[in-house]
C-alpha cells in the first residue's frame, strides 16, 4: 500500500533518473516502462532489472493517464529557474495545480514519477514541495531542507570534489569530515566581509528559501492567499535588515544604505564562487561600482526599464501619502491601520495578491531582476541570473540589504502616516513588571552578560550529491551560536481577579557603529524580536522564566538542517505529525547579535501586553506541531496568533516628547528594559 511518506523518494537526488535507487539503495521505485524517457525506454527492462535487485523497499508505481506538461518544457532540464522570472512562475504555479488536484497519494507518485525526469529539477523540486505542503493527504511528511537537495546553492563547490572522493573511495565507517571554509568569498581587505558569516550563513538562507516555499509569490489561490500573508513579508523581512544593521554595528559597519536611487553606481562588489550543479555553470560576479540596466531578455518572456522601476516607485510613494491605492477597476481602497499594510506589501511585493500589477507595476520583483542580470542585462552573452535571482542565495550578496532596506523604507513609510499608539493600546491596567533579567545557563554566570563564539557544525550531503557515493558523507561549517540562556520576568498583578496577557521581548543597541547613543526613533529601526508567548498571571507577584531555545522566532538547528526521513524511520504517526511545517523559521544559532569582544550594550525591553487586545479567538499549543516559530511563519492553515500589528508595540512613531527609550517606557507599567552585554569569544567549539 502506497505511503505519503513514499513521495520522498521523489525528492531525493534530484538529478539522477527516478528508477536509480533512492534511500542509499535500500529503495527503487518500480516504473512502468512508458513513464521511461527516449533514452532510457529501449533498455528499460535491463535497467529495472538491475537496480531493482537487492533492496530492501520497492515502491510500485501505477501507470495513470498523464498530463499535458508540455507548457513545463519552456524551461530546459537544466537551465536555471527562478522565482523571480514571471514565466517561470506562472509555469511553476500550473505544475503545482496539477499536483493538487491529484486524487490520491498513489496518483500523485504516479504523475510526479513521470513529470520529475522530463521537466527542469528545480522546477520539479519546488512545485512538487509546495504541492506536497498543502496537499491535507501528505501533511505529515518530513520534507527534507533544500540543503539536503541542493547543497551546491549554500556551500563553497570545491569540497564536493573532496566529498566525492571520501565517499568513493573511503568505507563508510572510515569517513573523515570535510570541512567547508569559513568566509570564502573574500579577503580581510574587503570590509563587506566582516558580515560574511551573516550573509553566508547556511541556516540564514535556508530561512528565507524557506518561508518564501511556506509563502509563495504565486500558484494557485488556495496556496498563497493565506491569513496577513503580505504582513508577514513585510515583517520578516523587515526583521532581517533589522539584524543585519546590527550586526554591522558589531563590527564596526555603518548602517546599509538603502538603494533608493536605482542609477546610482552599487560601490560593492560580490564575487559569490558558487556553481549550479545542473549544469555546472557558475553564478556570474559583479565588480565595484556597477550600474543597474534596462533589462531585455525578452526571449525569456521579461523586459523592462529602470524608468519604469521609478514609475512604480513614485506611484506606491504617492498612493502611500494619498492613503488609498486604486484596484483595476479605479476603486480607492484605504490603506487603514488593520489592512493598509497587508495591501500594500502584497502590491510592493508583486505576489499574485498584488491589487493593482498594471497601475503600480512588480517593484520588488525587479529590482531583483536588475540585480541578478546587471552583468548582462540584455542576454548578449547568453549569462544567466546572478546570486540576487534565487531565493536560496540571495542574501548572500550585499546588495540583497541595500535592496531590502528600501522595500522597508517604502513599507515603513505608510507606517509612519498613521497616528501614535494611544496610552490605552499600550497599557494594562494592574498589570506592572517589577523585575528582569538574563542569565546564561552556567552556574555562578553573573546576570545580563549573554555569550557568542563560533560552533563547528556537521551536515549529511550524501543526498544532494547526484551519481554520487552511497552512505553519509559529512561536511563540517562554522557559524555563530550563542549560549544557552534564560529570560526572568517578575510580573505583579495588582487587581484582585487572574489575568491573561502576552510576554513580547525584544533587543536592541544603546549606540551605532560610531559609539553615539541611539534617540528613541532610531533606536526602534534596530530592534530585533526574541519572543513572544501567553502567560496567565496569578493575582500578586508571578515569576515567570522562559528558555532562550522556546522562542517563537527559532526554530532549533536539527529542524532547520534535518534529513530526509521516512515511515520507517519515524513510525510514529504523532512525531511525523510535529515536522509538518517545521522547517520555516530563523536558525535558532542566530538568535543573538554577534556582540563584540569587549561586550557590547544592548537594551532588552519586555512588554506584557492586554490579552484581549491580543487574541484572534484561536487556542494553539506552542509545543506541538511546530507551533513555536510562528512570529515569522504564522500558523499553518490558521489565521496568525496575534491580533496586533506585526512589530507591535514599535511598528508605528511615537509622540515627539518621547526622546529615549525612558520617556516611552515612563507611563507603561506593563513595560520594563534592563541592560544587557552581548559578549563575543572568537573561540571555535565543536557541536556535541
């Protein structure tokens, strides 16, 4: 009997034909000889015959009427795909159609078996997953991390050579590890790579490949118009370049500027030394200094012009002040508090949810497009898109912030049109916090001085390596962690009756990269969410604590970097049941800024906010079904927990009398900072 989980092996090797065994040649799927391409059919039966011996699970696959997918085949087998190119994503958006509106799980491995080997890989990978997450009969499977897939598109292409020779050469049982360089772009010479263990950090940009597979720019209607899904871009994405502005105060970086003029030179160059294993072409380099183009690749079904990106731009920037934007029909739809800025990021996105393409055009979208072919913007050296045009690299490349800080610009800029919080949004009445502070889990650790230093970590690539050896073969990367640590929080409930509220932490930097105290106002464009959680709050004193590894940003690193399983791994229907979405959050190992060695001054701010100001009506148990990362992902299939603005209380300006952080925390009770170090030890440990 067919399983869900039996859609894996579809998944795996993506470049090697599906009858080759999967699962390390313990499993082959059983084709019929007509699902074989030209090349493979005249010898079908020879070829089943001698990969279908000697394993252990053989999954038969039905032969079922086959759909037209003739549209898919626009884009080569091997060519890249982007997300960021409308035909590919309107080809994307009809495979995922067909994937959905499949039966039964029997059918969908019988059509996806038959469509994997004919249309592009990363086309098939990435609407054959998407299809997978929403389908309601495959919820429950462990999809694997696109690492696990695609490892060429997250780590430095020569230790594949080496992987490859250990596998081939070495028995498994006598494997070393091979280790992936850390910061291997650049040099020491280039300031930009002081951030590199940011912008190239595996678990970064698997987040946002990631929540952009949770939350696709298009497809069809049941699988993007999901609850607050253009609020959410905003705020994920606004909470990167808040992180990322930070830890270029960490060292010693100005904040990045914002590419508000599009034909201003881009002063930093980014050489990204990865090459696409499809066809082993590498990602195209940008010098110093380069200029955006208009783009005409219009054999590829895109063209536009930089005066146009300026069109769109003036248009959002007017419809913002004007406070409406118009739909197709001329309709003026207010951008209010609640809505406004669902709208209009949905429209500054350019997703399929856009209000209005035709008036307010695809800013978002080209500008990455400009980006990503500005070495070759009008297909004259047949160069494909560079690092800016795939979601699993993107941020990789500095101009990924210069970019993104102006789509937070734009963004913010409705923010800033609407009024102050009044007292009574803010406050909770009876509600005070009395106490606050952190402490590392480490006995004798003194309070409010938090850790960072580097962590060797190892992964499994076997999966991605196509033809390659069977078994584990591990690569080892370093990346930032940070120790373990514990928020306490003493709440005292004045009234006579229990309450219900919402714990909302933060942090931020008291001063820039300069050293200069921070005004309140700026101050707020840095802070950065740690956690958000509902208490229930005994009359009298409540001493809460809360673990640095519950917060609802995170997600842990073995989720983040998790293999592909199956039934026969996890038999268990409950704990396959907790991986269903369980992929999309920020790495836990990034939680905290990096700091510095001296130990760098934050304020960490607390906020218990009015349950009933909170609540959407929806009961969820963080601890189960992956619930605790939902302040970037929100929850699947339901509605986002929290009836605030995302970024709530510091989305929107403050009164002019408030000048620091004091003067806001002064009539709110319900509010506490304390200061914090952040300590940076440049000591390499190994994961145990």
């Amino acid at each position: 009997m067919t399983s869900s989980n039996d859609v894996l092996a579809l998944l795996q090797r993506p470049l090697e034909p599906t009858f080759y065994p999967k699962d390390d040649g313990k499993t082959v799927l059983e084709l019929p000889d007509s699902y074989l391409t030209d090349r493979y059919r005249p010898i079908g039966q020879e070829l089943q015959s001698r990969f279908g011996d000697n394993v252990d699970v053989k999954i038969p696959v039905r032969d079922v009427r086959q759909p037209d997918i003739g549209f898919a085949l626009a884009i080569p087998r091997r060519a890249a795909f982007s997300l960021f190119i409308q035909r590919h994503r309107e080809i994307a958006s009809r495979l995922i159609d067909i994937f959905l509106k499949l039966p039964d799980i029997s059918t969908l491995i019988g059509v996806g078996s038959y469509v994997r080997d004919r249309v592009n890989v990363y086309l098939f990978q990435y609407a054959f997953t998407v299809a997978v997450q929403h389908r309601p009969d495959t919820t429950n499977v462990n999809l694997p991390s696109i690492l696990q897939l695609f490892p060429d598109q997250f780590v430095d292409p020569s230790v594949f050579p080496k992987l490859r020779e250990e596998g081939k050469v070495v028995t498994q049982k006598d494997r070393q590890v091979i280790d992936i360089p850390m910061n291997f772009t650049a040099s020491d010479r280039e300031d930009e790579q002081r951030l590199a263990y940011f912008r190239e950090d595996i678990g970064v940009n698997m987040h946002h490949w990631h929540w952009h597979l949770v939350y696709p720019t298009s497809g069809p209607v049941e699988v993007i118009d999901k609850d607050r899904r253009g609020e959410l871009f905003f705020y994920m994405h606004q909470q990167i370049i808040h992180r990322y502005n930070v830890e270029r105060f960490c060292n010693l970086l100005g904040r990045t500027k914002s590419m508000h003029n599009f034909r201003e030179p881009i002063p930093e160059a980014y050489f990204p030394k990865m090459v696409r294993s499809a066809d082993a072409r590498p990602f195209a380099a940008r010098p110093q200094n380069f200029t955006l183009k208009d783009i005409d690749r219009d054999a590829e079904g895109f063209k536009f012009t930089i005066t146009e990106m300026e069109q769109a731009r003036d248009r959002i920037y007017a419809a913002i002040d004007a406070g409406f934007v118009e739909d197709k029909s001329g309709k003026r739809i207010p951008l209010d508090p609640k809505k406004g800025i669902d709208i209009l990021s949905n429209l500054v996105e350019a997703s399929d949810l856009s209000i209005n393409p035709q008036l307010y055009g695809n800013l978002h979208i080209w500008g990455h497009l400009a980006l990503s072919f500005c070495h070759d913007p009008d297909n004259r050296y047949l160069e494909q898109f560079g690092i800016m045009g795939d979601l699993a690299t993107a941020q990789r490349d500095p101009t990924f912030y210069r970019w993104h800080s102006f789509v937070d610009d734009v963004l913010v800029r409705h923010k800033d049109h609407l009024d102050p919080y009044t007292a009574q949004e803010l406050s909770f009445p009876g509600i005070t916090v009395s106490g606050l502070n952190v402490t590392i889990t480490r006995k004798n650790a003194p309070p409010n001085v938090l850790l960072t230093y580097w962590q060797k970590s190892q992964v499994d690539l076997a999966a991605g390596l196509d033809f390659g050896p069977g078994g584990n073969v591990f690569a080892s990367f370093t990346h930032l962690q940070h120790a373990p640590f514990v928020y306490n929080i003493d709440v005292n409930n004045s009234t006579s009756r229990p309450a219900r509220g919402t714990v909302r932490i933060f942090i931020a930097p008291k001063a820039d990269d300069r050293n200069l105290a921070l005004k309140y106002d700026e101050w707020r464009r840095y802070v950065i969410e740690l956690d958000k959680f509902a208490v229930s709050l005994n009359p009298g004193l409540n001493k809460l604590t809360r673990r640095s590894d519950q917060s609802t940003v995170t997600v842990a690193y073995n989720r983040t970097f998790r293999q592909i399983k199956t039934a026969q791994d996890i038999p268990n229907k409950d704990d396959l049941e907790r991986f269903r979405f369980c992929g999309c959050g920020w790495p836990d190992h990034m939680l905290l800024p990096k700091g510095n060695t001296q130990g760098m001054a934050f304020d960490l701010f607390v906020m218990v906010s009015d349950y009933a100001g909170d609540s959407i009506g929806l009961e969820f148990d963080e601890a189960v079904n992956c619930n605790d990362s939902h302040s970037f992902c929100g929850l699947r299939d339901k509605m986002y927990p929290d009836n605030r603005s995302m970024g709530y209380p510091f989305d929107r300006k403050s009164p002019a009398s408030v000048q620091t952080l004091q003067d806001y925390l002064g009539p709110n009770s319900n509010m506490r900072a304390t200061d914090v170090k952040i300590k940076f030890t440049n000591t390499v440990i190994a994961r145990t």
